[in-house]
C-alpha cells in the first residue's frame, strides 16, 4: 500500500490551499491586508479517548429521587422533556456534585452516551483559584483524545479544535455528556457547552445560572426523614456493626451535627 505524503507544515506563498490541509499553526492572508492565525489540523493523531472520566459513584446515594428524575428525563437524547444543559444549583455540601455523577453514571449505564468526561472548575475552592477557560478546554481536549501535539497554544483556536471534535463526533453518531463540576459563575463555563444537540453538558455551581438557558435543578438541603436515612447508609458503610445503623430512629438526635457532607 502507498502512504501518501504528508503535507508541509506551511502552505507556500500564494497557494489555492481549498480541499487542502496543512499541520501546525501558519498565518493566512484574506486579501483584506489582515492576517489570521489558522490552526490547521489535518488528519489528527489521536490517543486513546478517556470517556470514562467520571468520580466514583457516591456511596449511599438517597433522598433526591425527584431531583434526579428531572436530571434524567433532560438528559435522554430523544425525550420530549430533554435539555441540552442542565445546571444543578444549592448551597455548599449540599449534594450537587454526587447527584451529578450519579445521573451521569445512570445515563452511562442506560446506553445513552458513549461516554462522559469531567472536570472540577474549582469555582469556590478556597485554597485554589479556579481553572481559567485555557486549562479547562486542554483538559476536555485530552479527555476527548485530541494528541497533544495537535492542542493548538491560543485559546482561541483550542476552542475551536474542542468544539471541531464534538462535530465530529455527532457526525459519526457518537454522543458525549460533558459534566463542568463546581462552576464559579456561567462566564466559566458558556464558552464550553457542547454546540450539537446530541450531546449534553451538566454543570453545577452554588450559584443559579439562569443565563446559561439551561433546565435550572435547584438541591435545597434534605429533610429529616431523608437525612436520617442518608446518616444510617453512610454509618452502615463505615461501621456495620454499630447498632444505630439499625436504629435510624435513635439516629435523629444526631442528624443535624453528624450527617456527613455529601459534596
């Protein structure tokens, strides 16, 4: 078999470069006087996808069955009730990040996406600044299996290469959930939601992101019946001889100071 050769990394001055592809990042002139930097990618080298970049499920996971309901009934690809986004919103601790991982992992588990990639944004992380959109996208990037030396350095143009893999991805029927954990405010994430509606983006933050025109899922803190029962699950995990695991009724006292964060 001949391999054909691969092209220079540099149309030369001039060049009708239409129906042509060229690797490495050059400069193009529109005739208007103005160069624009072009990345181009030619046929990529890519890695080996990490589509299953999800947490771990979250242990004892109870009390948000409405709450998940709605998550999955937005996330179906074909459903009358689907959303291209969803943003989960509520206080610190109060379970946005573990309802999100397990609707992500039911929606995987269901058949309904190829695969799913995560990234915590850090948006209140007290000891870290949250990720700027730049690392945000490498991230993504990788996760989708774009080699690295196909990341182009600007911004711009990463984003541009992101959103190019996820077209090509639907074009090839592939569908891809990309959850954007912990967003500070929607500026962090617009920029990143998926442009295809066979894909979906679930993003959570303590804030409501109204502007993101997502299907808004507001978590208000468990009451005390469900609260109890998350305790009881969690005791049952760590200490399963502990008789209060069976006891959830002398577990109520205990509710409030005791019941453990669950993200």
């Amino acid at each position: 078999m001949t391999v054909p050769p691969e092209r220079s990394e540099q149309p030369p001055a001039g060049a009708d470069i239409r129906g042509n592809t060229f690797r490495g990042p050059t400069a193009l002139n529109l005739g208007s006087g103005e160069q624009h930097n072009v990345f181009y990618t030619g046929e990529p080298r890519t890695r080996k996808r990490v589509l299953a970049g999800l947490p771990p499920a979250p242990a004892g996971f109870v009390g948000r069955e409405s709450e998940l309901d709605q998550l999955m009934s937005a996330l179906q690809l074909d459903g009358q009730d689907s959303a291209t986004v969803c943003a989960i919103g509520g206080l610190a601790g109060v379970g946005k990040s573990a309802l999100a991982v397990h609707a992500a992992r039911s929606a995987l588990q269901a058949g309904w996406f190829d695969g799913a990639v995560w990234v915590n944004l850090r948006g209140f992380d007290p000891e870290i600044p949250p990720m700027e959109i730049a690392s945000t996208v490498t991230v993504l990037l990788r996760a989708l299996g774009v080699a690295e030396e196909e990341i182009p350095p600007g911004t711009e143009e990463q984003l541009a290469v992101y959103h190019g893999a996820l077209a090509e991805m639907a074009a090839r029927g592939q569908h891809v959930l990309v959850v954007l954990d912990n967003a500070a405010d929607a500026s962090q994430v617009q920029r990143l939601l998926p442009g295809d509606s066979v894909h979906r983006a679930m993003v959570t933050s303590r804030r409501a992101l109204v502007s993101l025109g997502a299907r808004l899922v507001d978590l208000d803190v468990l009451d005390e019946t469900r609260a109890v029962s998350l305790l009881a699950t969690a005791l049952r995990d760590a200490r399963h001889s502990d008789p209060r695991a069976r006891d959830e009724d002398a577990l109520v006292p205990h509710q409030a100071t005791f019941a453990p964060s669950v993200w």
